[in-house]
C-alpha cells in the first residue's frame, strides 16, 4: 500500500543544520573494531567523536554534527560531511569503510489458518511452542498504534528478565503505553531529520515524533508477526474472523525507523544497534532496496552482528517483481522471505452491458448489486497529457465522468487514490484495470466509492466492449468473502525474483509466505486506506507486499525460537526451509501465473509450520563459516572487514579449508565455460529421534547428472551430525548459448517417520 504522501516530522531544526542543508551529506562511517586509537578515550562515543574533531575544521562544536554513534550492529558512527571533510575523515588511521546515508522504503484473520495452524490441536506447532511465548520479536518500521487490540496484553506472561529495552516517550506515547505484549518502543530520526530539512513544514501532515505509526504499515506487520487473539475481528464485514499474529504469545519491541520520506540507514543501523543490546531474538524487517553488494548494505553488516549474538534476521525480499535478479536482503545470514497467495478471494464482479461479466475483487463494503442492480454508463477517459486514463488528481472532467463508472488503468498513482479522484470529479464508482505490468496480480483495497480491480485479460475485455458500442453500460455485482474456491498458495506477482545479483552461489529468496490481501491491525487516526480524505476508521485493514510476507516467517520463527531455545538462527532458517512446500493445497505445484514456479521465484518453497517445529534434520552454520563463504567468492580483506568486522587472512582460512562450501539448505551450481562438474559438500544434524534412518530421494533435470554418495544417513544419536557430498556434471556445454537454468530437488526421508522429509532444492545455471 503507498505511503500517505501529506505527512511531516514537528521536529525544531536547529539553526547550524540549516546552515549547513545544502553542503552537507549524511555518512556512515566504520571503524576499525579493534583500533589503534580507541584505547585513549573513555568511552566509545568520545573516541567517535574524535574523529569529527580531527576533521571538522570550522569553530562549530562537533557534536553537532553527529547522529549516531554504533557499537553492537557495527563500530562506527553517523555524521554530516562536507565534501572535503569526507576527504579528510577518509585518511585517518582506523577508518575502514564510509558510505552515503540510503534512503530505503518499506517494501491476519486468516492466513494463521491457511498456514496450519490450530489452537486445537494438543501436538501442533502453537501448543510445542507454547504460541511463542518467552520470545521477543524486534520490529524495525513506522511505528505502532498501541491502542490496537491486537496489542492487549491480556494473558501474558511476564517481560522476560533477559530484556533491557525501554518504552521510549515521545508525542503522544509514554511509557504507560507498553505492556507485557508490546514491551519495548523506540524511535529514530536523525538520519530523516537532516535528510528533510528542505522539505520541512509546519503545515505538511501529522507524524508523530515518537513511537506512535501515523503510516499504518509498521502496526499492520507487527500484528502480523505477535498479534494477541481479537475475536469478531474484520473490515467492514468482510474477512470476518479470530485475528491472531503467528506467534500470539510472543512479545513485541517496535523500533520506528521509516518515516515522511521512507527509511534511512543511518536510522535502521542505529535500531538494529539498541536492539542488538535490547535482548530481541527475532529482528523483523520489512524494508529494503534493490540489491546492492554486501559491503555497502548497512542492512547486511548490521544483520551479521545480530546473527552473531544468536538472533534470528527476517528480511521482506522486495516487491520488484517479476524482474530476474530483483531480490534484495540478500545477505546468506538473512532469511529472505518472497510473497505468496491465500486462498481468500472478495468477488467484485462487473456484469457488462453485452451480458458478459468480468472477474474482479474489492473490498468495498457491503454484499450487495449496486445501485440495487441498475447498469451505469462506462466511461474510459484518455487523453495525451493529462493522465486521465490513470485517473491522476484533476484529469477527469466532470461533465464527462459525473454518475458513471469509470474506468481506471492501474500504476503511477495509487489504487484507492484512483477512487478518491474519481469520486471527486463526480464518478459514481471505479473499474481498476491492471495493465500489462501488473497481468492478474489482484491486491484489493478499502475502497472510498463502489470499485474492483480486474487483470490484464479481464480489461482488454472490458476497453474491447467499450469501443465497440456507443453506449457502454456496467454495474458491479460484490460478493463479499469466499473461502477455499481458488488454488493457492502461488508467487504473488510482484514478488522479488532471484538469483541472487551480488551471490548467485546462494538461491535466494528462501522462502514465500502469504503477502497478498492481508489483514491486521491499523491505527484508529486513519481511514482503511490510509488516505488524508478517507474520514472511516478500523480496526483492522488489508495490505498486499512481501511486507506482509515477512512478519508471517518473523512469527514462525518465534514460534521455533520458544519451542528450541537453544537453536541457532541457520538452524532455525533450516527447518523452515527444509519443511517448506512446493505444492498447493490442492496437492499440485505452486504457480507463477499461468506456468508452475520455479526456484527463483518459491526458493525452497512456502513455508509450513507445523512441520519446521519438527524437521528431523537440520542444516547448521557457524558464524566463521560466513566468513569463509565470503573468502570462497572473493572478496577482499578490507570488504569482509567492513562486512563482518573481523580481520582475517582469507589465504590462510582457504588453505585450511579447501574444497569449503557454505552448509546452506538449498544448492546453487554455475557452470562457467569450460567447466563439466561441480562437488558441493554438506552436513546434516540430527535434531529428531535417535536411531533414525533417512534415506535419498532425488529429483534431477535431465541437463545434469546427480550423484549423492551416501544415499543412506543412519543416525544412532540425537544432535548427531553426518556429511553428504553431491556430484553435479552437466551434459551440455557452458558458454555456447545465452545463459540458461535448470532445477531440481534432493530429499531426506526418515524411514520410520514419513513426515520427516528435508527438502533440499538445487538450482544448475550456465552462463
């Protein structure tokens, strides 16, 4: 959903920060973990500091310069820079890395059920994991509406002792505003705030300058991931039902880092930081770029720090789809999570006046035929300049839109944006319709006028009638909410897509999980649809995006987290991955539009958490073996420094482990020109039943030959841990055609429990 584009910070700006708006540039700049300089000063922020000291050159205290001063997710420190002081900062003993501040943007009553889980069942994953409980889940985005029922703490166990956090005040928030569910709230805006002092106004919106979401998106995920039970839960009547996050026994920390102009790194390291200290097990992420090498993604350094402590990082892969190679959080130490379909659907049918009807969906309140069934005039205005066939604000002219349906081209400006212009100019009521850029990816909304949304097919049909009378005629037929009548679950359409861009070894995203027409909680100063125009006020709304995605794999793995504490983060990512389903509910493949999906769209499937609580074998990674990955590829001292603030000899580490590959869940293999074969090695601990046999079975492309030798793991102990290589040899040559892809599967199956099957996905590229 688009953020609301009227808001601003109330934030005083001081004067030196005017001064200094137009030549002045936010850096992030690493230091050296162990530097040579630091034993002189106290502490660590006064040794920051020295560093703007030696640098600024003017009478200004330099304290005034400095935004954030890290120590957990990286050693270093934020701070304004002038082009010739960024020179200077760079020849100073100690400093490693310096990197321009990045603007990021942030990219239920059902979906618990279509995912499995049942409060129920005494032997299922909520009643194993005890719903979460003890587990604290990190959120970093806009905030959170405290208020929301889904924030009550009712029935909850006490604040874990282990937890330092704070419930920070602000503009209308204090502490009394947290409780034993919401535990922890923060918020930081240095990085927006000198980011937007040009934009600055007095008069621009109402964002609160605390923890408190004025946005809606960081209440929606957080709901998503540990809401509480809220019981006659829906929007408007539709959807109606027992809203419940993944882990509802779970406690939740909100840091706010996005804000009027989206997130800024400088303020997501700085959360990711305190949270690190906090005492989080799961840090939440539903924000992100396009992909960008390891060693510039503060996102990526910040989140290997976190892994080190032993918390779990779940990152939204990015709505950049279907563009090959658009997945981002990318980092192997993150766990990438795609987006994927329910079998929910909200029927806006239009019936046309030729007797021909169109699918479509809304969430228009009410089940009923418009205008008590009577058909209303279609029109669909285009014009050269103007935008009108996108329905852009004061390019419709009423004369000719006033008490018809209008028709809408999706894209640009947002969806319910459409239908407030459309109502405005007088329209009675809104057919969006996707175009080629969108095909039949249907994310519905809230909207402020009778509309639906239909596919590319459905409007070719429509804009084909239209100009095929003089007097087209429509109404639109709303069917509320079906259930069960659509096969699912399947790639949402604008979800990112591998391979990897900055690791192709990787097979990334590493799982999807449901991000299409989610429902959780909203922050009661907002209408549904989050527009300043729109006056009706929920509880609850629905939100497509792999941010949607996220919070669902978040909740899971708090839910693995209460049920195994002692398992780390690759431990975790493993059974999640290696459970994960690569058919739909009606037992066939998951599709990707009207072909099944492939690796780079699914990873190693949709995530099932009923059986990740229990995946009998467990693909385990020590956080010096990221490293070792990174030596393997090639990158250098200084970046791997810079990446994981350790200072090592990749030629030494190499030599010590050679023939070394990362003990990932899933496989990738390039073949580059000239070669033939590749051995990929890995190791599987048993964290099922002792004396258990798992035995191979392999699904090959018939472009390689697979080998797996052992094809038989018998383990006689629990936390056992086996090794298993794979030969792949391709039967064409690299290099004498375009690049080209192939995939395939390797599974374990325990002989005395059939429903211990650790999936393995491989993909095989040529370039």
């Amino acid at each position: 959903m688009d953020f609301k584009t009227h808001l601003f910070v109330s934030i005083l700006f001081l004067c030196s920060v005017c001064l200094h708006a137009n030549t002045l540039q936010t850096y992030i700049v690493q230091l050296h973990p162990q530097g040579v300089t630091s034993s002189s000063f106290a502490t660590k922020p006064s040794w920051h500091l020295s560093f703007l000291q030696q640098t600024i050159s003017s009478e200004e205290d330099a304290s005034s310069r400095l935004l954030y001063s890290y120590h957990s997710a990286m050693e270093g420190f934020a701070a304004q820079l002038s082009e010739s002081e960024l020179e200077s900062l760079q020849m100073l003993p100690d400093v490693i890395a310096i990197r321009p501040d990045h603007r990021l943007q942030i990219h239920t009553t059902y979906s618990y059920k279509f995912l499995g889980l049942n409060t129920a069942s005494s032997d299922g994953a909520w009643h194993k994991s005890a719903f979460g409980r003890g587990t604290i889940i990190g959120v970093l985005d806009t905030g959170v509406w405290p208020e929301s029922p889904s924030f009550n703490d009712r029935g909850m166990p006490p604040v874990p002792r282990k937890w330092r956090g704070i419930c920070q005040e602000g503009q209308n928030f204090n502490s009394s505003n947290c409780n034993k569910k919401l535990i922890g709230a923060r918020f930081f805006t240095e990085g927006h705030r000198v980011a937007s002092v040009s934009s600055y106004s007095p008069d621009a919106g109402h964002e609160y300058v605390s923890p408190r979401d004025s946005h809606g998106h960081g209440t929606h995920t957080s709901s998503t991931a540990g809401g509480a039970s809220v019981g006659m839960a829906s929007v408007f009547g539709n959807a109606a039902g027992v809203a419940r996050g993944m882990a509802p026994g779970a406690h939740v920390a909100v840091y706010k880092v996005c804000w009027l102009n989206g997130c800024y790194s400088s303020d997501i390291l700085a959360a990711m930081d305190v949270a690190i200290r906090d005492g989080v097990d799961i840090l939440s992420l539903s924000l992100g770029g396009f992909p960008i090498p390891l060693f510039d993604d503060s996102i990526a350094i910040g989140s290997f720090r976190a892994v080190e402590h032993g918390i779990s990082v779940v990152c939204a892969a990015g709505n950049g789809g279907p563009i090959q190679s658009s997945v981002a959080n990318e980092a192997p130490w993150i766990a990438t999570i795609g987006a994927s379909t329910l079998d929910r659907r909200f029927p806006g049918i239009v019936q046309m006046g030729n007797g021909k009807y169109l699918y479509g969906e809304s969430m228009y309140p009410g089940n009923h035929l418009m205008r008590a069934g009577k058909a209303l005039e279609l029109v669909y205005v285009t014009s050269e300049n103007s935008g009108s066939e996108y329905c852009f604000k004061g390019s419709l002219p009423r004369a000719i839109v006033r008490g018809k349906i209008v028709v809408c081209d999706r894209g640009v400006n947002g969806r319910a944006e459409k239908g407030e212009v459309v109502k405005e100019a007088g329209g009675a009521a809104m057919i969006l319709a996707n175009t080629e850029i969108n095909l039949e990816e249907n994310s519905v909304d809230v909207h402020l006028l009778p509309a639906t949304l239909i596919g590319f097919k459905e409007s070719v049909h429509l804009k084909a009638y239209i100009n095929s009378t003089r007097r087209p005629t429509a109404r639109i037929v709303f069917g509320g909410t079906v259930i069960g009548k659509s096969r699912a679950p399947a790639v949402a359409q604008f979800s990112a897509r591998g391979p990897s861009y900055s690791n192709p070894s990787i097979l990334k995203p590493d799982v999807i999980a449901p991000g299409v027409n989610i429902i959780a909680a909203w922050p009661q100063n907002l209408g549904p649809t989050g527009l300043p125009e729109d006056s009706r006020r929920v509880n609850f709304t629905i939100m497509s995006g792999t941010s949607m995605a996220c919070p669902h794999a978040s909740g899971i793995a708090a839910l693995l987290r209460s049920a195994h504490p002692k398992w780390s983060p690759a431990a975790i990512k493993s059974a999640v991955m290696t459970t994960a389903e690569v058919t739909d509910h009606s037992g066939k493949p998951i599709m990707d539009g009207d072909k099944p999906a492939g690796v780079f769209a699914i990873g190693a499937g949709h995530v099932n958490p009923e059986r990740a609580i229990d995946p009998g074998l467990i693909y385990d990674i020590r956080p010096e073996e990221y490293v070792t990955h990174l030596c393997s590829l090639g990158y250098t001292k200084s970046e791997i420094l810079t990446i994981t603030h350790r200072n090592i000899s990749c030629r030494e580490i190499l030599q010590m482990n050679r023939g070394f590959n990362l003990n990932y869940p899933s496989i990738s293999v390039t073949f580059k020109h000239g070669m033939r074969s590749k051995m990929i090695k890995r190791r599987v601990t048993n964290v099922g039943s002792p004396n258990s046999i798992y035995s191979l079975e392999l699904m090959a492309p018939k472009e390689v030959k697979v080998k797996v030798k052992p094809q038989r793991l018998i383990f006689t102990d629990i936390n056992q841990t086996l090794s298993y290589r794979v030969w792949f040899i391709s039967r064409k040559r690299a290099g004498t055609a375009k690049m080209s892809f192939a995939q395939g599967q390797l599974t374990w199956v325990n002989s005395k429990n059939s429903l211990n099957r650790v999936k393995s996905p491989f993909s095989v590229t040529w370039k």
